[in-house]
C-alpha cells in the first residue's frame, strides 16, 4: 500500500431550509459512517407560480444567509473536536452549466448564487474552494454538465455515480432511470466527454441524498489522504486522489511507475502498472481503461472457485434484515427494530456497515463478537423529485477468520441462528420469520390458512445471509507493463459479481 490512507465519505448529502435543525442528527448518522464530511446545504425548494404551476426556486436570502450562519457554527463546533468536516452548498445557476456543489476549505465564506459557472469560479479564485458537478449526463443546457466551461482547477474532480446512477458514459450498464423527470442521459454532457475534450478531472460516487447521509448504493467518495485532517483531505482534493464506489467499499491502491491516480507521468515503452484491490464480495473483473476504450479486461471470476478451502479460513459475507408486511395492507407499519448479535469462534477482522437509514447501532465489538441494533424501514414513496428509493434493508458486511468446522451464531431478537462456515459457503440463506407474519394475518384479518404460502412469505419479515467468499475471491493484485505513450489517461474500472463497482480517477500522461 502506498503512503496514503483510504477515507471514506458521502459528498454529496443535501439538507433543505425546513430541515436545517436536522443537521445534529445527520451528523450523528455521518460519524457511525464515516471518516470525514463535506456536507452540502440544499437553499431550493418547490415554489408555486402565479399561474400555480410548481417551480424549483431558490429561497430568499435573509434565510439562506440565517440557515449558512448556523451552519458555521455548527461546522466550527465539531472541527474542534476534531471531526473534518467541510462547509458546502448546492449551487445550479440558470442550468446551464450543470449542477454544482462548492466546498470551503475554511469556515469563513460566504455562499454566492450567479447565474454562470464563469461567474461562479471568478468570484471564489482566490479561495480555497472547489465546485464538484453531478449528474453530468443530463442535457446541456438542461441541468447536464457544460464542458465548454469548465475549470479543472476549480472543479478537479465531478461525480460519475451518485443515486440518479452513472454519468461515465451513454452507454454502461448502469443508467440514470431514477429522476425520470431529468432524464434521458446523453453522452453529450458525460464524465467521458470532458476527458475527451483535453479536461484533466478525478470522478468520485455520493449519495444525492436528500433524506439521510450515506444511503447504501447510492455512493461513496474513497480519499487518499495521509491523514484525516481537514487540510491533508483538502489536498487530496485538489490532487484529484479520489475515487468512487457504487455500493460497496471497494479499497483501490492504483498507481503506475509509483503515481498514484491523479496523478501525472511521463509517457514511456515500458511503464508499471500496479492495481491492489480488496473487495467486500467476489470480484467479477477488472477493466483498464485508456482514453475512454478498454483495452484490456481481465476476468477474476474462474480464477479461485475451484481452489480447496484451507481448514482455516478468512472469508467476507453480507448479513441484510428488513422486507416485511406490505403497506398497502398494513400502512401503519413502517418500520422494525431488530436486537441482535453475531458471534463466531474465530475472529472478526471487519465489519463494513451498509445502512441506508436512521436508527442503526453497531456496539459492543470484540474480537469474537459484536452487538447491533437495527432499524429497516417501508416505503410507499415513488422516488419522483427528492424522494427515497423503496429502502427495506439493512445490513453489514462481516470479514471472518476461522475454523472451516467451527460456528458462526447470529442472534435476532432473542433467537439463535447457528451455522457452519462450511455451509456459508454452499449458498446464500434466508430466514423468514413466517411466525410472526401468521400472527399478524390472524390478528388483523383472522386468516389462518389457504393452499399456499403467498400470503404470509409476502408479508414476513426476512434476514439474508449472502453466500461466502474467501479471501481469494474478493482480493486481487494486477501487475503491468504497459505503453504509456500513446494515450492521455489511464484509468481502472472494478466490478464486483453481485453489480457493485469501483471507478478509479485517472493517472495521466503529460
């Protein structure tokens, strides 16, 4: 591993006006997460016209301004107790150049709202400030990014993946089907674009949230820093050391000829390509990426399943617990709380916590055990504007050694769930609490039976366990001798088997 630490955040968490007092909890959610937080003040909102149509507008300044000031008091209150945490705002302009988020370094700016991108970077030049596009892939002129006017130095860095999905390219798999309002994309305005117009820019992933911080799937920033100070994040921003993930922490330690992303080199015949990576599930495959074309992709799935498992064993799977009773039937239940704990006999060696709401708790941790209280959620909302998805999970993501032969117990509410590890990995396993959703039909409808399942499997409660993977399966190191002469920038793209993926930022060629 290189000299520099992975941090981890999302840079992309909206709090509105009506919601400021929120940010105490937000920032609560923020610290079980992650390691730092550039927060971003959202100062829009749903107006209604004169004519009564509704309108996205900006509110009015003597609230922007009151919302801003608590805001630096706030932001003042926690770097003191020595969490890096960064002063930002939401700035959109006429939507012409894209949407923005700006970033202080300090605590001592003010917010500015012009109408041009142009405006924006001549105004904060002299300022340690950064402006970070998102959803690129929109229409230009339309709220999609406008390469004719960007700034590297101002932006060094954009977002290629956030809840509205990717804006790398028109073509990937993964779209921007979520803010139907918005979309289509197009490649016009995309990530790839910029780099073919001679930009030299990092990507990063985060959430767009605008409910909680951090909603698993929607993101996440990976920083370079060689430590967690605000100062040390800040000049990994500026030095582009950033990368991003659509779900999972995906760790990458990427470099050629000993410059890592970012960074520049100089061309040569015989460059070194150096790629670790550390999953947190199987690894599919991984592309490397010069100037937009793949040029090599290099598969990871047939290359360990059919390696014996030693007797000892060091192995990652995910634990997910939510679903439950529709809510159409029974809309007064939204939510569960579970009480429970994971012990194993040999020893855990991380847990990455994959939440996407309020209301979780990992405590008590030991070598061998570990406590949690958990909090999943329902949701009627369609994910229209700033809605949330359909959330009904939550989870973590457990990497294990031990004894092949030996236990792993998983305890809910007062009930044992032993398995082997070897059974862990044969398949993924659910659990449904099929009792409780026959007392809860009784209960409210009196229905005790029928000539099938359905209605009782679709109303209950269930807690997954994904199928195990060893350490050989989610680690990978690729090394390379490559031509750095005939290209601008190479970059590395990761996919785990069950859809996650990790963009690195570019290492390119003076």
């Amino acid at each position: 591993m290189n000299k520099y630490k992975i941090l981890w955040s999302d840079m992309h968490s909206n709090l509105h006006h009506e919601s400021i007092q929120k940010l105490p909890q937000w920032f609560e959610q923020v610290k079980e997460l992650f390691d730092f937080w550039p927060f971003a003040y959202y100062p829009y909102y749903m107006r209604k016209d004169e004519c009564g149509l509704g309108v996205e507008d900006i509110y009015s300044m003597d609230k922007v301004e009151a919302d801003w000031e608590y805001i630096k008091s706030f932001t003042e209150k926690v770097n003191k107790e020595g969490f890096p945490m960064f002063m930002g705002y939401e700035w959109q302009g006429a939507g012409k150049d894209g949407d923005h988020n700006v970033f202080f370094l300090g605590n001592e700016e003010k917010t500015y709202f012009p109408m041009r991108y142009e405006e924006l970077e001549k105004h904060f030049r002299d300022k340690n400030c950064i402006a970070i596009p998102h959803h690129l892939a929109y229409q230009l002129g339309h709220r999609g990014k406008n390469w004719e006017t960007h700034n590297d130095n101002f932006s060094p860095f954009v977002e290629i993946y956030s809840s509205h999905g990717s804006s790398e390219n028109d073509e990937s798999q993964i779209g921007m089907d979520r803010h139907v309002h918005m979309g289509p994309r197009t490649g016009v305005t995309a990530v790839e674009k910029g780099w073919e117009k001679g930009h030299q820019f990092g990507v990063i992933a985060s959430g767009d949230n605008h409910s909680v911080p951090g909603v698993y799937g929607f993101g996440y920033i990976g920083v370079l820093a060689e430590n967690n100070t605000k100062e040390a994040i800040w000049d990994a921003f500026k030095n582009k050391r950033v990368y991003g993930v659509s779900k999972d922490r995906i760790k990458l330690d990427y470099s050629i000829d000993g410059t890592v992303m970012g960074g520049n080199i100089s061309p040569k015949k015989d460059s070194k390509l150096i790629l670790d990576i550390e999953a947190s599930n199987a690894i599919d495959r991984i592309e490397i990426v010069e100037d937009n074309v793949t040029t090599e992709m290099i598969p990871h799935t047939s290359t360990w399943e059919r390696e014996p498992l030693n007797e000892n064993v060091q192995f990652k799977f995910k634990v997910d617990f939510g679903w439950g009773p529709d809510r159409r039937i029974f809309p007064d239940i939204v939510s569960k709380e579970w009480e429970g704990s994971l012990e194993t006999e040999g020893k855990i060696l991380s847990i990455e916590k994959c939440w996407s709401n309020f209301g979780q708790k990992l405590y008590d941790v030991t070598e061998n055990s570990c406590k949690f209280h958990m909090k999943s959620y329902k949701t009627t909302a369609t994910g229209k504007w700033m809605g949330p998805s359909a959330v009904t999970t939550e989870g973590f993501i457990f990497e294990i050694s031990a004894p092949l032969e030996s236990t792993v117990t998983l305890t809910t509410d007062s009930k044992k769930y032993k398995f082997k590890v070897k059974e862990l990995f044969e398949s993924s396993r659910l659990i449904p609490l099929l009792e409780e959703a026959k007392e809860l039909l009784k209960e409210n409808f009196n229905f005790t039976e029928y000539y099938r399942t359905d209605p009782w499997w679709h109303n209950a409660y269930k807690i997954k366990l994904s199928k195990a993977v060893p350490v050989l399966g989610y680690t990978r190191r690729i090394e390379r001798t490559i031509d750095t002469t005939k290209c601008s920038n190479i970059r590395v793209r990761v996919w785990q088997r069950d859809g996650g993926t990790a963009w690195s930022s570019p290492i390119f060629i003076r």
